[in-house]
C-alpha cells in the first residue's frame, strides 16, 4: 500500500461513506469482542494460555486485595447509554478532545471523527464495559500531551489508512484485562498479572497509567511496523508481548520503573 502522511480522517475509507473499511475475515473471539465484529481480527484467539496454571498460588496483602477487588468491579460494568453518567462520561470524553468543538448530541456523525465506528458509541463498548471509556478519559485528563499526540496522530510518517483511535483504545482495555489474567480468576495466575498487583498496591491507578503506557507503545510499535489498518493485530500483539516482557522483570516496584513509561512524556 502506498504510504503517505495521514491525519485522524486518515481512517476512513476511500468509498466516500464514511464507514471504516471491514476486514475480509471477520473474527469471534469466544471470550468477548471488542468494537464491531468487521475490525478485530484473531489476535485473541491466537493469544492462549501457554503453561497450566492451576498450581500457581499466593497470599494478597489486604491492599492489594481490596484494589483488585475494586478494579474488577470496575470490569464488569457495562456500558450503559440509558445511565445520565455514562451518558456525562461520554460527553465529558468529547469536550476534553474537542474543547473548541460543540457536540451536537450522543448520536452524531461527529463521534466517527474521534475513531469510533458508527455514529452512536455505545455500540463500540460491548465485550470491555465502561472501563475502557474510563481508561480514555483518565488517559485525557492526566497525560493530556500525550492523549492528543496520539489522537491526532501527529508525529511519524503515518499510514493512509491509520487505526481508529477510539476504537483501538477499546481494543487495549480488552487486551489488558486478558494479558493481566484478571478475568477469569479471583486474582492472576501469570507473572505479568501477579507482578502487576505489586504496581497496583504502590498505585490504586496502575491499571489506567499502564492503559496509557500500552496505548503509546503500541503508536510507537505501529509506526516501527510502517503498519496499516489490517496489520493493528499484528501491533497489538507486539504490543502485548513488549508489555509482558517489561511486567516480567525483577526490578520492577512501582508502575514508574517500567522502560516503557517515559512513551508518556516524549
């Protein structure tokens, strides 16, 4: 594909609709899917386990306990068009994005422009809840350089067809809640997880600062790539598999120590 300089409108398609281009293999992931079944791809199917877990046993501290009870609460709310505090999340997600840029209502053309894929966003949260909506508002509110940086996608030599940013931002919730083991289980049973409980007993915001260090190194490993819209999967995967190396290391206390947290302020 010929590659060229792209800003956000840069995911759109080429058919005049509006629409984001579908994948010509549309994916089920058994375990949950993120955003439309056209945009993901297998990347969760081909991420299993590797080793049997079940033997695999430690103590929580009361804090760590109490935050990733806290944190899986969280998980499992879905999002909610009919809650006013969705709905205010929503919007507060637009005007930090937009400030200078009236929202015309929750079901808008408008909200394609920000990476979603329809005009109605909820329809993009399904499999990942309202956390995903709260990692990309904190992501706004607490790295507000780095957040537009990557919304706006302005540094590199961007592909003509560029990832839709909100929907990606979805797509790495999902991806973290899966690499963490914090799913299925009443707490990890994999190094990265059970070293990421450490991070979160230093931090009650651990998970939402590693959401944002996630969101800026798969940018980076995407235009490492040269990558395109049909390769995201491809990133995400290098994406987790960096993730899960930097968790892995011994001299990793705090969310801070990780290589990757300096993407944050670059």
């Amino acid at each position: 594909m010929k590659r060229g300089k792209g800003e956000k409108k840069a995911t759109k398609s080429r058919d005049g609709s509006g629409q984001v281009v579908p994948l010509t293999e549309p994916v089920v992931v058994a375990t949950g899917m993120v955003g439309t079944r056209s945009w993901i791809g297998g990347l969760f199917t081909r991420s299993n386990r590797r080793q049997d877990k079940s033997s695999v046993d430690y103590t929580l501290s009361p804090l760590q306990e109490e935050r990733l009870q806290k944190l899986q609460d969280r998980m499992v709310v879905p999002f909610d068009e009919t809650r006013i505090d969705h709905q205010e999340s929503l919007k507060s997600l637009w005007n930090v994005a937009y400030p200078n840029v009236s929202l015309t209502g929750l079901v808008t053309e408008q909200w394609k422009e920000m990476g979603w894929q329809g005009p109605n966003p909820s329809t993009d949260f399904r499999g990942c809840g309202i956390i995903a909506l709260e990692n990309l508002l904190f992501s706004a509110r607490t790295y507000p350089g780095c957040f537009r940086r990557l919304l706006f996608k302005q540094r590199g030599d961007r592909a003509k067809w560029e990832y839709p940013f909100a929907v990606a931002g979805i797509n790495i919730s999902f991806m973290l809640i899966q690499m963490l083991d914090l799913q299925n289980n009443a707490k990890p049973k994999c190094l990265p997880g059970m070293n990421f409980l450490k991070l979160l007993e230093e931090d009650e915001n651990a998970f939402d600062v590693l959401y944002c260090i996630a969101f800026a190194m798969m940018d980076a490993q995407w235009l490492a790539m040269h990558a395109s819209y049909m390769e995201f999967n491809e990133v995400l995967q290098a994406t987790r598999n960096q993730l899960e190396r930097e968790l892995s290391l011994d001299d990793i206390h705090r969310i801070q120590d990780l290589p990757a947290y300096n993407l944050l302020f670059q």
